[in-house]
C-alpha cells in the first residue's frame, strides 16, 4: 500500500480574518508551529469602508486534521491581530 492509498484523516478548514500587518503571516505560522498543517493560503485584501476609509484585511485559510482544529482555533483567537476564526469541513482529497 503505498501513502496515496492510505486513508485520510477527516480534515478541517479554518478561516482566520486578521488586521494585515508585514508580520501577520510570520505570527500565524509561528503560533501553529506544533500543529501539522497540510494547507495555508494567506491573502492581503483593502476594502474601502465609508465609515472609515480604507481598511486593510488578512485572510489565512489553514487545512488540518480535525482532532487538530480545536487547538489551533484556540491560539489562533488568542493572538492580538486575529478578528474571527471559523471552522468548515474541508474537501477530501
């Protein structure tokens, strides 16, 4: 049986939203460095707000096992720049 065969762990998706700074995407990997992540994407995005001009937003998608999430999500709110974390099933392979 080779690894491509192996079963796969159910996986989950988290979203995280955060205030982009130079050094967002160096503190969401380093607050994971002892979950194993298989997936991140991280986007920098401006959105124009009428209220209060531009604002500029961070999205790190991060794929990982399930039992794995709950932890994760939790150092992930505990860091200062984070705004939201939400948890999807993420597509199986």
């Amino acid at each position: 049986m080779t690894t491509d065969e192996l079963p796969h762990p159910p996986a989950a998706r988290l979203t995280v939203t955060l205030r982009a700074t130079r050094e967002g995407l160096g503190r969401v990997v380093t607050t994971l460095r002892s979950v194993p992540v298989s997936e991140l994407t991280y986007r920098v995005s401006t959105d124009t707000d009428t209220d209060t001009g531009t604002d500029t937003r961070a999205t790190a998608e991060i794929v990982l096992a399930r039992a794995d999430a709950p932890r994760a999500r939790n150092r992930l709110n505990r860091m200062v720049d984070v705004l939201a974390v939400t948890e999807s099933a993420a597509p199986t392979p």
